[in-house]
C-alpha cells in the first residue's frame, strides 16, 4: 500500500465528526493502525490523531458564533 493511500484513508477535513479513531481509518487503508500512523506521520509531521484535532479545533473555529464571548 502506498502511503499517499494511508494519508487519504486517513483523518479527513471532509467529516470531522465521522470516526476517526485509529482503527477507522486503518480499516479503510486496508492496513494496521500502527503502519497507518508510521505512514501518516511520515507524510503529514504529524500523528492521524493530531490531525483529526486540528481539523475539529478549525472547523469548531469556524462556527457561526464561535470565539465570541
């Protein structure tokens, strides 16, 4: 499997409040979840569950409202 697949299989922008816990994503890849995150970190920097949080922490930035006091 080449890891452009895994990164795709991977955490996505496209449904943050989908599952993505490491076996999710893993499953999707068609590989294990420690050789998704080797990969994934190999070529993003950073770990599949550290993306997801990024993408929850912007999309929830960008919520009507969000950020105000």
């Amino acid at each position: 499997m080449d890891a452009e697949r895994c990164v795709a299989a991977a955490p996505g922008a496209a449904d943050p409040a989908a599952d993505h816990g490491a076996p999710a994503p893993a499953r999707r890849a068609g590989v294990s979840v420690r050789h998704l995150a080797r990969l994934f970190r190999e070529q993003t920097g950073v770990t599949p569950a550290g993306y997801a949080e990024r993408v929850r922490v912007e999309e929830a930035r960008l919520l009507p409202g969000a950020g105000r006091v």
